[in-house]
C-alpha cells in the first residue's frame, strides 16, 4: 500500500514535483498579520518551492441529467424534464503566482465549474479531457481531489472544538503518514500562517455558541483544506457574509500563500471592492455558462470602452461588466480561444508513471499486504472519529447528561421487562413479544440525531477528501 501511494523520490533537482502527491513535513513560513493586513511575510526559500504549475481547462461542458421519475398520474402523460446545459466549452489556463476570479450572475456556473476543477463530481460526469495540470490530463476526479484543496461556501465545522483541535483533526485524517510530533508542527505553522495564533485556543462557535468572528472561520476553513499543502486551491465565494474589512483580509491572505508558495488560486466571488481587485490576476467571466471575458482587469475596461460605454464613478469595471453582461454575451469578440494556447510546451515533472497506482487503489495490482493497510487506516480513522465525538460530547455538558440518563433509563426499563419471567412456554411467548418493543425504543433513542445526519455528512467528507 504504501508503495502504490507514495511515489518514489525524485533527485534534488525534482523535489518539488512530488509536492502534488506528498506533503511536507517542513514548517510553512510564517505570516505576522498586521491589524488589517497579513501581506508582510518573509520571503520563502529559493529551494522550497521552485516548481511551477500549469492548470488548463479546455472545453469544459457540463450538463445536469434529469433523475427518472415515475408519474402515477393517469390523466394526462406528465413531461419528461430536459437535460439542463450548465456550462458550455469552457477554456482557461493560469499558472502559478495568480489568482484567477470566477464571476457572473447567479446562476452561471461559478459553483459547478469549481466543483469539477475540484473532483467533487461523479466518475461518469467527468470528462478526461477537459482538465490538465503541466500538460497531463487529469483522468479521474479522484486525482482531482487529491491534487486540489477546496473551500465550500458553507463553513462545515464543528462548533464545540477549538481553531487547533479542528486543524489537527484535519491533520490526522489527511496526513496519516506523519508522526504526531509533526503534525502538531505543521499545524502551529498554519496557525501562524493564516493569523490565527490569538484564538488558537477558542471554540469556533456557532449561532447559539458564541465563538470566532466570521473572517476567523473563513480562514479557518481555508486551513483545514490547506493542511496537505496542496498545489491549487479552489474557493467558492470566500467573501460571502463578510464585511469589507474582514474580505480584505481573507483575499490579503490567499495572495500572501499564492506569492510565497508560489501556488494557484481559483475563486468565485460576488461584487468585489476596488481593493480586492488590485490582488486579482485574471478574471473569468461567466454568463449563462458561457465565457464572455478571460483576462485583466485592463482587458477588461478597453473591452467596455470599445462597446463604447463609459464605467461610472462609483464602479469598477467587474460591477459595470455585471449590468452590461448581455452586450458582453452579444458581441462575440470579448473572448477568443487563441487567448489561451500558449505555444511553450510545459515540462512533465509532476509525477511519475508509478502514481497511477495510488489513484487507482482498487485495481487488481494491489495486493493483500495492500488491503490490510487500507483495513488498517480505516480503523485509525474510526479511532479519530470516536476521540473527536467523544470530546464533542463531553464539552456539551447539558447533552452529555441527557444522554447518560438515556442510557441508564433506558438500560433499565430494557432489563425490567424481563423481570419475573418464568422458564416455561410462557415466559419465552413473552420475551418474544418484549423484542419489538426493544426496537422500538432503541429506535426513537436515535431519532433525535437524523437532523444532525446531513452536517455530519459533509463534514466527514471535507475530512477525508
């Protein structure tokens, strides 16, 4: 197993085109935040990171399936839903040291296209083609999602933990191949990193918790999906909810990572301020899941001034480009393919030809040495599961004592059924007929966590993706 996942080490010359597939065990840099900024970092090793990196995106398309239905009306015979078009060929390509903005009206595509980018869509909706990172084709979402970090809109956290204990948790599950002591360097680096060092020890909270502020859980969401030091990162809409000041510092803070790790960030974000826009280095413009603009914030305005509109005063060109987005649509000369080719060739160092046998897992090539390390990795991710549930019960003192007189109540009230039940034809007719009500009891015991069902979904998928 081992051998199928980790690829074997490069010269020192190719260190760095492991960095996709591995993780380093280094500390990170350091950000010292200012009190409105965190863009005063030091500058990072020459050797660290000197590898660059290429995404492309080439005729992307997407289209929604309906899900198959059966009518029951016998009246008339009920329509079948079309197939929904959600994006339509589309091509970029950035590099390292950029931040790429996604924008658009509701609706376009920003979410679906940054989902995909991100491998967070099934097998047989994945178009091999469409995707490439230095020139290779991305054949599988499941190379995606371990290439690529990605920030939901939706901060999915756990209020009664602390900003450490949610960023080591998040250690345990993404670089089990690290020791302890490592894992805890690598998050107090982070925690350096994204500023985060004065409430280091603060519960998150939620809206009956008091906890962090909103721009400190925003970072602390990028943290969690920043602990593999990944090469890219995707972030859908990191700015909503946000007041100007607080977006100002999470953008500030994706371009210090972008400028010191020298990395590639992709975002969506709706009506930017003017000091958002200066930190921005392309911008791709959706409409009706359509590219109508890719490229600077300067392109831009000489595109809107040869439509011949003028950007008003208290606007910037990507808020003007919002009302005039159907003119942008209509003129078919904002965005051509011969943008984006690019005539170098990019160089091959991202992985060997050996990785194809740890994103293939379940191919017959792994042998039973394999299965039982991966039988054995679910079991230490079980463990970190039931230590992570257990404190979170313990700090909810009030649930922590409903659920300790449940159990006693309930034990008791089980073994009192079976109290003064004889050895005959009888007392075994009655302890058949106490099994239902057994299971009945359990059941209701439970129903009171289906509403948490759903959170705890997604949060165990943002663990282990």
């Amino acid at each position: 197993m081992a051998a199928c996942l980790n690829p074997p080490r490069l010269s020192s010359t190719e260190d760095d085109s492991v960095i996709l597939f591995s993780t380093s065990n280094s500390p990170q840099d350091s950000i010292s935040p200012s009190s409105s900024s965190f863009h005063h970092s030091p500058p990072p090793s020459l050797h660290q990171f000197r590898t660059a990196y290429k995404l492309s995106v080439r005729n992307l398309s997407y289209t929604l399936q309906p899900y198959k239905t059966t009518s029951f009306s016998f009246c008339h015979q009920s329509k079948t839903p079309e197939p929904l078009n959600i994006l339509n060929s589309i091509s970029f390509v950035t590099r390292s040291s950029e931040i790429v903005v996604v924008a658009g009206p509701s609706g376009t595509g920003k979410s679906t296209l940054l989902r995909i980018m991100a491998g967070r869509v099934k097998d047989e909706e994945f178009d091999p083609r469409s995707i490439s990172i230095n020139d290779l084709p991305m054949t599988s979402p499941a190379q995606l999602r371990k290439i690529c970090g990605f920030v939901a809109q939706e901060d999915n956290l756990l209020p009664m933990l602390t900003v450490r204990e949610t960023l080591l948790f998040s250690a345990k599950f993404r670089l089990k191949e690290m020791t302890p002591k490592d894992r805890e360097l690598r998050v107090e680096s982070l925690l350096q990193e994204l500023g985060l060092l004065h409430v280091a020890h603060s519960f998150v909270g939620d809206e009956e918790n008091r906890g962090i502020s909103g721009g400190e859980r925003k970072r602390v969401s990028i943290g969690v999906d920043m602990i593999h030091n990944p090469p890219i990162l995707l972030l859908d809409e990191p700015t909503s909810g946000l007041d100007s000041t607080s977006a100002l510092q999470v953008i500030e803070l994706l371009s210090s990572i972008v400028k010191a790790k020298q990395r590639i960030v992709v975002l969506s974000i709706h009506q930017p301020s003017y000091r958002i826009l200066q930190y921005v280095s392309k911008f791709l413009i959706l409409s009706h899941g359509s590219v109508v603009h890719n490229g600077s914030l300067e392109q831009l305005e000489e595109t809107i001034s040869k439509l011949g509109f003028q950007i008003p005063t208290q606007l910037n060109a990507l808020e003007f480009s919002m009302e005039i987005i159907r003119r942008l649509e209509d003129s078919g000369s904002m965005y051509e393919t011969s943008i984006i080719e690019e005539k170098e060739p990019f160089p091959h160092l991202m992985w060997p030809e050996e990785e194809n046998c740890g994103i293939q897992i379940a191919q017959s090539q792994c042998t039973k040495e394999s299965f039982s390390s991966l039988c054995y990795a679910y079991l230490i991710e079980i463990l970190f599961l039931c230590s992570r549930f257990w404190k979170i019960i313990y700090r909810t003192k009030q649930l922590f004592l409903a659920r300790t007189l449940q159990a006693l109540v309930g034990g008791f009230g089980l073994g009192s059924v079976y109290v003064k039940i004889g050895r005959d034809e009888g007392g075994v007719a009655e302890r058949t007929q106490s099994i239902p009500f057994c299971l009945h009891l359990l059941h209701f015991c439970g129903v009171a966590h289906c509403a948490h069902g759903k959170f705890s979904c997604a949060l165990l998928k943002c663990s282990i993706s």
